[in-house]
C-alpha cells in the first residue's frame, strides 16, 4: 500500500498587483516578481552572482487560472498542501488576494489541501529595496504585526467563517490547523502570557462551536534553545517550549532554516543541522515537531548591500536529500506524530532563494526532487 505524506509548502502571497497597499513597496502591478525582474547581482571578487528568473514567467498568482496550472504542477511533484501566509495589519487583512481570487476560486482546487499560516510580524522595508538597507540600521516599522484581543476575537471569526469552512481546509484529526508565526508577538499584542492563553482558548472553544472537534494551534519554532519573554514586560525568560506548552499550542515546525542556523554553510551542513534540531524538537517538546525542510537561503534580492549570510550548494541533489531525511524521520516518530506532515520553505520564496518552482538554473530540479523522494520511490515501496 503506497505511504502518504503531507508535503505542505508555505506561498507568499505577494506576486499579484490586486493588494493596493503593496504600492508602497513595489510600484508596478506586479507585486515582487518586480524585484525579482530587475535584480541581477554579479560580484566577481567574492564569486556571488544571482539572476534568477520563473520559468513559468512573471504571473499572478491571484489569477485562478496560472493556480490551476500550478496546482496541477504541484500536486503531480508530491506537494499536496500549501500553507498560505495571511497578514492582518492596520485593522484589517492585507495580501489576501492570491487566496481567495487565485487559488480557492480554481477550478481543481479540491486536489490540493491548504492551511493558514498567520505572519505576524511588524512590516517593516524589507519588501521595500530602495529603503531595505535602513532595516540594517534604525528598522523602522510600517505596520504593527502585533493585535489587541478585540481584533484577534476579529480575525478569529474570519478564520472560521471563511477559511476552516473551506471543504479543502487542510485537517487533523478532523480538526482544522492553524499556524502562529511569532508568539511573542502575539503575546505582546494581547497583554502577555495569560491573556494568550485565554485568547487561544476561546479560538478552540469557537472552533468546536462551528462544528469541528477541535482546533490544532501550530506555532512557527526558532530553535530549540531559543529564549521568549513570558511576559510583556520581559522581566523574565523561559524556554520557547514552556510559553508554547503554556499557552495551549498543540503542534510545532519550522518556517526557514535560518530562523535556527547560521546559513553561510554549505547546504549539506545545514541538512545535518537540520536533523540535529529535529531530533532536538521531538525529544524536548510533549507535543508533535513536524520537520522541515528549507530549499534555501539567499534575501540579497532585496538589499542593494551585499550580505553575507547565504547558504550554497543547495543543489536539487541535495536538496532531495534532505527531503529523503524528512521522510525517514517521519517514518521513524509517527507515534509522536499526529501527521505525517513535512513542511517546506517554500513554494515561491523568491527573493528569499528558497522556492521550488522551475527556473532559470536548475529547470524543474527541486520539483522533481520532491518526486523522486514523496511519488517515485514511495510508489516503489
């Protein structure tokens, strides 16, 4: 019987011109595949060099057909779940258009599961390249990531309402998953750890009230030794662990290596690292670690100044490799586990370097790399 995996790769939302606020960053209707257009980086005395191009060309991702295609494309190399990065900022969503106009209006859309990931952090001028280089220095923000409980009560009833209703919203256990990028930002937003824990549990309690047998709360992991402030005021520190447990999330992964390594590695380092922190997360945590696995790390896309944490040869060789140690360890822990779930950074990272759509250097390679680990050789088994 062939083994099934849920091979679930984060988008980023932001190649479409529909989200009026993203003019402020990019100017053109296209969103940031006009960054990735206009960059080509060649600096010869440290041999760097990036010009990277879609082979699918520069499409919007909010449109319902170039999703049909890629859902088609994804679902055919083994991906099977996309976990979509969602915004909530000034009071209200931001980048939701590649959601609800391109993928779940696409006519194939019941082939592919999808889940929400809430990014929320502070915006700041990353996404901007002609001011990027001030994050370096003052950092300012542009908009709070962070949310009073009165909006998070908000944004509670439109994940419900609109996303877990969605026949294709991604379950465990007939439960819906939603994923927490920063909980010490949430934690901040809503008055501290108490008030997140209450927070989260009313989000349970309406979940069950809209029918479902529960919620599953998965929070984005910065490494197992990581710190977090227990409280808004910082006075003291606990482990990442104990504020997760604390706070009821129920699952933990991982969004990109470099949230827990260093990435000016060669990437056969970083799987090693990789599998060390995972066997570190399913030991230290008392609910699930679901590993992941990053195609890469390069944001020099969006800087005019060269920086020099990037990881390299992250061929589709070994990049399959790293998929293959995912797999075995899912293998090796589904009594841990209440998945067999793998997550990827990412589908369409683009100027983060870490994406798995076909380019202009290495074809359709990290595609066929998902295939030949989660179709081919599953299908031999």
């Amino acid at each position: 019987m062939q083994k099934k995996y849920d091979v679930a790769a984060f988008i980023w939302p932001a190649y479409t011109g529909k989200e009026p606020r993203t003019k402020i960053f990019w100017s053109e209707d296209i969103g940031e595949w006009q960054t990735v257009r206009d960059t080509v980086m060649d600096i010869p005395e440290i041999n760097y060099y990036w010009d990277r191009k879609p082979l699918w060309g520069y499409r919007d991702e909010a449109d319902p057909k170039v999703m049909e295609f890629q859902i088609e494309e994804a679902v055919k190399h083994g991906v099977n779940v996309f976990i979509y990065d969602w915004y909530w900022y000034e009071n209200r969503p931001f980048l939701e258009q590649c959601l609800d106009d391109g993928f779940l209006k696409a006519s194939n859309k019941d082939k592919m599961k999808f889940y929400i990931m809430w990014a929320n952090h502070d915006a700041n001028y990353t996404w901007d390249k002609r001011n990027s280089d001030m994050v370096q220095t003052s950092n300012p923000t542009i908009w709070d990531g962070s949310v009073d409980r009165g909006q998070f009560d908000i944004i509670v009833d439109r994940m419900i309402t609109k996303y877990f209703s969605q026949p294709n919203y991604y379950k465990i256990d007939g439960k819906p998953v939603f994923m927490i990028y920063s909980l010490g930002n949430l934690m901040h937003g809503l008055g501290g750890f108490d008030a997140t824990r209450e927070a989260l549990e009313f989000f349970k309690a309406k979940t069950v009230e809209a029918g479902f047998p529960g919620l599953e709360i998965q929070m984005v992991s910065y490494g197992s030794g990581v710190e977090n402030e227990s409280g808004v005021d910082g006075s003291e520190k606990v482990s990442e662990r104990e504020v997760a447990e604390g706070v009821g999330i129920t699952g933990v992964s991982n969004y990109q290596f470099c949230h827990f390594m260093r990435m000016k590695n060669h990437y056969s380092a970083l799987i090693d690292a990789a599998e060390r922190e995972w066997n570190n997360m399913i030991e230290s945590y008392c609910v699930p670690y679901y590993p992941h696995v990053s195609v890469g790390w390069d944001a020099n896309p969006r800087y005019n100044i060269h920086h020099e944490n990037v990881c390299y040869g992250n061929t589709p060789e070994l990049v399959e490799e790293a998929f293959r140690r995912a797999r075995n360890f899912v293998d090796a822990h589904m009594d841990k586990l209440k998945a067999p779930l793998i997550t990827v950074n990412s589908w369409n990272e683009w100027t983060e370097t870490s994406y798995l759509q076909p380019d202009n250097v290495y074809g359709y390679g990290y595609l066929e790399a998902v295939k030949k680990v989660f179709v081919d050789e599953v299908n031999e088994q």
